[in-house]
C-alpha cells in the first residue's frame, strides 16, 4: 500500500525549519538595522572607537613628528591606506590641504558644534590644584634662604593646607628635601595629566546618503604652560563600513551564522530522529497492511512515538494470531468436509442406475453443484496450506519457460498466447505452489476473457530478481479494485454467478504461494486494456541435466 502524503515528513520539517531560521536571520538583520537607526554614535563606545582612536593616534604622531608643510602629503599618505576621505581642520575657518566643500547639513552641524578641550590644572597631592603663577622654584625657600633654613614643621601643617602669606605655595610639594622628593613622585602624575588623548568625537550618516563622516580630536601639540593645539580629523567612508573603521559587519555576520548553525545543530538530530521513526513506522504499518504480520519497527523510544511504535507491533502480533487462528480453523473445516463430500459422490454414482431421464437430469446437477464444493474446499485446502505452513515450503530453481507452457497447455488451450520467456531463466520457488499460482492466472483470464481473449507472458532479469508478467486483452478490473484483488472470497463483480467462474479464492491463493516463496505478486491494468499480473521472484541459475 503505497502512502498517500503529499509531502513526506521530512520535507515538511525542513522547510520548518529553513522557515525558523529565515525568521531568526530576519529578525537579527532588522535589529541591526534598528541599531544603526538609533544614532552611530553608540558604535564610538565599542570597537568602532578604538579603532577611530588607533588610526587619530597614528595620523597624530605622523603630523608632530613633520613640519607643516608637510601635512598635506601625510593627510593624502593616510587616504590611500585607509581608503577614504580626510580633512584636517586647525580652526573654525583653517584648514589643512584641500577644504571641505559640500557637506551635509547634519555634518556640518556636528563639525561647527566640535568644541577644543578647555586647559585643566594640574592636581597635586590629595587632588589639590598646583598653582602655576610665578614664583620661586619649586622646592625652595621663597625667602631666598636656603632649603635647610625652612622650618618645615609638622607634616600635618601640609597636609591642611600651606600657610596664609606664602605666594605661590598653594598645592606645591614643601621646600626643601623633602619637597624635592614629592616633586620626583608627582612628576609621572602631571606628565600624563599633560599627556594629549585622542578622542573620537562623532560618527553620522550624511543626510541624503552622502556617505558616512566621523570626527576625531586630535592633539597635535602640548608646550609647556600652555594648552595643547587641538585638531578635527574629519574621515568620509562612501559606505558604513569604511574599510572596516567605522562598522566591522563580519564580527556580526559571524555571529548571525553562529545562531543560525546553533540553532540547526540542535534541530537536526530531532528532525531527523523523527522523520527516520516516523519512517520506519510507515514502512511496518504498510507491511502488516499487506499481510506480513512479522514486520517489527526495530527501534525502541521511550516518548510518545516509540509508544505508538510498541503499540503496532502488538497489535500486529494479535493480528497474526487471529489470521492464523482463522486459516487453521478454515482449513480445518475445509479438511472435514472432504468426507462428506467423497461419501456423498460416490452415493450419487450408485444412484444413477435405475433412474429415469428426468431423475437423472435433476441427479447431474446434483453432481455438478456437488463437483463445485469439491473444487472450492481444494482451493481452500490449497490456500491454508500456503498460509498457514510455510515450512512445508521446499524452494528450488525452477525453470520458466517449460513451466509456464505446462500451465498454458492446462488452463488456455487454444487460446493465442505470446510468450517471451528467455531460455534458462529460472526463480527459486517452490515448484508446486508456483504452478499453482501461474495457472490460477491463466485460468482467470480465460474465465473473464472468453475463448478470443489472447494472453501475453514476458520475463525479464532486473536486479537479481525475475519479473514475470501475465496479462489479457480482457475487459479488465476497474483501478479502484485492484488493490484488493489478492484478498481471500473478494469478488470485484458482485453479479457475478458461478457460471462466470471464481470463488474469490483464485488470485488469494496466487499470492499466498508467491510469498511463500519469497517473492512479491501485484496486479495493474494492462494497455491498452485487460489486466496484468506481475510476479517478483529471486532469480537462480538453471542448468539443464545432459540427457
């Protein structure tokens, strides 16, 4: 029984799952892009910063490390390497190389709103500001004296604070050694309080698509005592990459894909466990349907499916139980009768004598209704035995072509028969119960086909395996019949009387004898009309015996 979905299971949680996973990639795709939408200026606090900071920090030590004139050239140097646009802005309205000229209205909003970092003092100790007007240097005595001749007094008194009266001691290291120390130590700290940072200032769209813009502060020089000279190194990528500066899409795209096989990782093995016991179950359950109650699922499962699994095969164990039970007390009953019938012919021939002629008429259809029980309780006989002992099964290699011409001889004489049977091809069956069921065959087709009907037998190696097809130019069976053709007392002409021939028995025995033998046996309408029996048999090799 062949299965009627349209799309078998594995299909259908594929394409859920390809589904799942469109989702998940639409959903990562949109949130990126929701991301991007919220402003650019969240990516300066990840990577994307640090890398606008390596590169300003770069560009920075190229341009105080070279004189003026020579920006320009170091600007076009860091272009080629990057791959976009730089523009180097000293001032308000100065700037270095060529001058941006049409700027989006967003970016040049954010350029004018760049504000240059304002001069932080310098912090002592304890974050005291150091006060940086003129006065003596520092460690020294502001009287002139030398250090040794300042009281220094507690520690204490410093701590709080230096006295009232002394200009320029405010947040300075005391005089003397030991103001000389703390000045050693605090030199690191005002070194890199006076240390210029390069910092990343904004990074935008251009309004209407004109690429992607990003500032940097740059600090290009720090003299003493005064502020560091502060730069904008404005940056234009014509996508949102730039090169992977401004947004570095792979570490994203690894990510999505790392999802995306995480999640069809943890789906496969359940898909395909499924899909392969639901298969296995589709396979028994078309097995038992054909008859073969010693199909087993072979898998066992401890969830719902391998309930339903265990559930079959008990089912298919009560089945076979009752099948057999069934055949056995058939045959049995079939057995019986066989007495009776014997005892009640040979009664009926002693009757004969001595009887008129409209007695003996009315005495020959007895006979005949009691030759037609006769005949049916054979076929049941035969048909029980196939079924029910398959170890009587004797298998051997049987030859096609004489056995075949025996039965047409039997059952179609004088009928036109085509046989196309190559020479030597033989099956392993049992010899018995495949005469049977070719002749069965045979017989049908003269009973349904009349005395003009021409039969048709061709064989054929395929795989190891002999089809053997038989088929009429009869009226045929309707395709809706055909599957139940094989099934024990089933007639598809329901009018049918016994003068048309058939208990129902004829092509149920064919099959039992077919599986008895190991092989396969299924009916198809035959073209352009008729029927067409197909055997499927092991195929052997037959050697003739030298006479």
């Amino acid at each position: 029984m062949k299965s009627r979905a349209r799309f078998p299971l594995m299909v259908k949680m594929l394409l859920w799952l390809l589904v799942h996973l469109g989702v998940l990639a639409a959903a990562f795709f949109l949130f990126v892009a929701w991301q991007l939408r919220l402003g650019l200026d969240s990516l300066l606090s990840g990577t994307a910063g640090e890398r606008l900071k390596d590169v300003g920090e770069e560009i920075a030590v190229d341009l105080r490390e070279s004189p003026r004139k020579e920006w320009p050239d170091i600007l076009k140097r860091h272009e080629q390497k990057l791959g976009m646009q730089a523009f180097l802005q000293l001032g308000p309205a100065t700037w270095i190389g060529p001058r941006l000229e049409k700027v989006p209205e967003n970016v040049d909003r954010r350029i004018k709103e760049f504000r240059r970092p304002q001069r932080r003092p310098l912090r002592g100790p304890a974050g005291r500001p150091l006060d940086e007007r003129p006065g003596p240097p520092l460690g020294e005595d502001p009287r002139g004296g030398p250090p040794e001749e300042f009281d220094e007094g507690p520690p204490e008194e410093f701590d709080e604070g230096p006295p009232e009266g002394r200009p320029g001691m405010r947040g300075f290291p005391p005089p003397g050694p030991r103001g000389r120390r703390e000045l050693e130590n605090l030199r690191p700290q005002i070194a890199d309080q006076a240390k210029p940072q390069v910092r990343p200032d904004f990074l935008v769209r251009g309004r209407g698509g004109d690429g992607y813009w990003a500032g940097i502060d740059l600090p290009l020089f720090n003299p003493p005592q005064e502020q560091p000279l502060h730069a904008l190194l404005v940056l234009r990528a014509p996508d949102l990459s730039g090169g992977g500066l401004f947004f570095d899409l792979k570490p994203w795209a690894i990510g999505g894909l790392a999802v995306l096989g995480l999640s069809l990782v943890l789906w496969a093995p359940f898909i395909f466990g499924i899909t392969r016991y639901v298969s296995r179950l589709s396979r028994t359950t078309e097995a038992i349907a054909d008859g073969k109650f010693e199909a087993r699922v072979g898998v066992e499962r401890s969830d719902e499916l391998g309930s339903l699994g265990a559930s079959i095969e008990t089912m298919a164990s009560r089945l076979d139980r009752l099948v057999r039970g069934q055949k056995r007390f058939l045959g049995d009953v079939a057995h019986e009768l066989c007495s009776p019938l014997a005892r009640i012919r040979t009664g009926l021939g002693v009757m004969e004598y001595g009887l008129s002629a409209e007695q003996q008429t009315r005495l020959e259809s007895i006979e005949e209704d009691v030759g037609e029980l006769s005949r049916l309780v054979s076929e049941v006989l035969a048909f029980t035995k196939a079924s029910t002992a398959p170890g009587s099964v004797r298998l051997e290699p049987v030859e096609l072509a004489p056995l075949v011409q025996l039965a047409l001889s039997r059952e179609c004489p004088g009928q036109q028969a085509d046989l196309r049977i190559p020479p030597s091809l033989a099956v392993v069956a049992d010899r018995n119960l495949f005469s049977r069921a070719v002749a069965n065959v045979l017989r049908n087709a003269r009973y349904h086909g009349g005395d003009d009907c021409s039969v048709k037998v061709s064989a054929v190696l395929d795989h190891g395996e002999v089809e053997l097809s038989i088929s009429d130019n009869g009226p045929g069976v309707d395709p809706a019949d055909l599957p139940r053709l094989f099934e024990p007392f089933y007639r598809p002409d329901a009018a049918r009387t016994r003068e048309a021939g058939g208990s129902g028995l004829g092509l149920a025995i064919v099959r039992a004898g077919v599986e008895a033998c190991g092989g396969t046996v299924r009916a198809e309408s035959a073209a352009p009309r008729g029927l067409a029996v197909v055997f499927r048999l092991p195929a052997a090799k037959y050697e003739k015996s030298s006479s």
